[in-house]
C-alpha cells in the first residue's frame, strides 16, 4: 500500500507539472505557437500566389480579345471588370493619406503592439508602458513604410492595388476574391487583373526597415521575412473585411478606400 501511494504521489506531482507550467515551458509553448503561425501563413501565401497566375492569365487573354463586344460581355467580375473606372492621382492621394495616419493603421498598430507585449517581442524592450510605447512606434513604422512602399511602387508600375469588392455571389466566391485581391492588382484602363509586384514586396519592406533601422542587433532578414508574412496576412485579413463587413458606402468601414467605387455594391465615378 505504501508503494503505491508514493507511486500515486509521483503521477500527481507529474501532472501538476504539466498543468502548471514553468516559466521556459511557456515559452516553448510559444515559441512553437509562432512557428506554427508562420507555416501556416507561408502556406497560405504559397497557395493564394499560385491561385493567383490562372487568373492572370485569363486576364490577359480576354485583354487581347478585348476587340469582340462578346467576350468582353460575357467576362466575369474576376477575371475583368467592365464597370472598373480608374481612380484618379487625388482619390490615390487621399487614399494614401489614409492608409498611412487614418484610424486603420492607429488601431492596428495598437493591437499588434498589444500580442507582441504578450509575448514579449523582441524581449530588449521589456514591458510596461515604456516597452508598449516602443512596440506601438515600431509596429505604427512598420505599416507607414509598407504603405507608402505599396502605393509608390503601384505608381512607378501604373498599378491599382486598391481593394474592390465581387461582383459575385456565395461565401467561397467572394472569400476566393478576397484572398486573390492581396496579391493581385489591376492595370489598364479597363482594369484586368495581374500578379501585383508592389502588393509582394510592400510587406517585407517595412519588416526590413525595421529590423535594420530600430530592432536590436540579433534580428535578421529571417525574422524581417516572417513579421512581413504577419503583415500580409493583416492585409487579407482587411479584404475579407471590406468583402463581408462592408455595409454601404457611407459606413466608417468604406472609409478604408475614399473612392465610392472601392468597396461599393454599384461601382461608380470617382470623386
């Protein structure tokens, strides 16, 4: 009987352990949080990026048959968009603005600063009101320099990479469309669809410049690589919302693009 209490006594103190984790075992849970996070979002990068070349392809077939009336009729909202109407320098100026310092990237940068203070990321900074302070500043640096990489780079390449809602229907359709829009944008004045250069390397470019402008010395390009995939999915995150969220062209969501023909059920002018 004693032999088996003390036997007894050993499993309940093994499980108390595990139930109650120290300090390194949390970490490690961590840490193998995020690196689960991270192949998963290059998973789904890899897949959205090779969904995405068949639609480019139509694209550019049904641009050199643009000449038939009937298979410009015929062609859908996906592959192009015969209501499209090019925004002009000042809605992308405006836009801009928006996207840089407008409420979107305020509360973003707030909420990212909030997990990385959870997780204590990068640990140099500490916690507290000092250490949320640096992460606030840095993740807010990281969305204006991506920002302003995104629309420069669409403007030296003649790029839309404004998010435009489906004119489709269904969840799967309209979800496809969303995930597709964060690697795609649109050229030409009738807006066909293309793999979107700028929309790829925005991201990683913010990552970079922080990591090499203000992060401590013993982050690289590796980590600048895996925070840029967390941006990416913030930014197809933001299409899924304006796809499913949006609620007419005056709700404060449809803000996130200030042309009514961005995120708006009937396409129109620009203003």
């Amino acid at each position: 009987m004693k032999s088996f209490m003390s036997i007894a006594e050993q499993q309940f103190g093994h499980v108390c352990r595990g139930a109650l984790p120290d300090g390194r075992s949390m970490q490690s849970k961590r840490l193998l949080l995020g690196k689960r996070i991270h192949d998963s979002i290059f998973l789904l990068l890899a897949t959205v990026t090779l969904a995405s070349l068949p639609v480019q392809a139509r694209s550019q077939a049904l641009s050199s048959s643009e000449d038939s009336s009937d298979s410009v009729g015929s062609t859908t909202a996906g592959q192009l968009d015969v209501t499209y109407v090019r925004p002009t320098e000042r809605t992308k100026v405006r836009n801009y603005v928006f996207d840089t310092f407008g409420p979107y990237p305020i509360v973003g940068a707030a909420f990212a600063a909030g997990i990385n203070q959870f997780t204590n990321s990068p640990p140099e900074w500490n916690q507290g009101v000092e250490g949320y302070s640096k992460r606030f500043g840095s993740d807010f640096g990281i969305a204006a320099v991506t920002t302003t990489t995104r629309y420069g780079l669409a403007q030296a390449f003649r790029e839309d990479t404004l998010y435009y809602r489906c004119e489709c229907s269904g969840f799967f359709p309209r979800l496809r469309h969303a995930a597709l829009s964060t690697l795609t944008g649109r050229q030409g004045e009738d807006g066909h669809r293309v793999f979107s250069i700028p929309a790829l390397v925005a991201p990683y470019a913010g990552t970079m410049t922080a990591v090499y402008g203000w992060y401590p010395n013993r982050y690289g390009a590796k980590d600048a690589f895996r925070m840029g995939n967390y941006t990416m999915l913030w930014y197809m995150g933001s299409n899924v919302g304006l796809e499913f969220l949006y609620s007419g062209p005056h709700s404060l969501l449809s803000r996130m693009h200030l042309n009514n023909a961005h995120g708006s059920p009937a396409p129109g002018p620009n203003h």
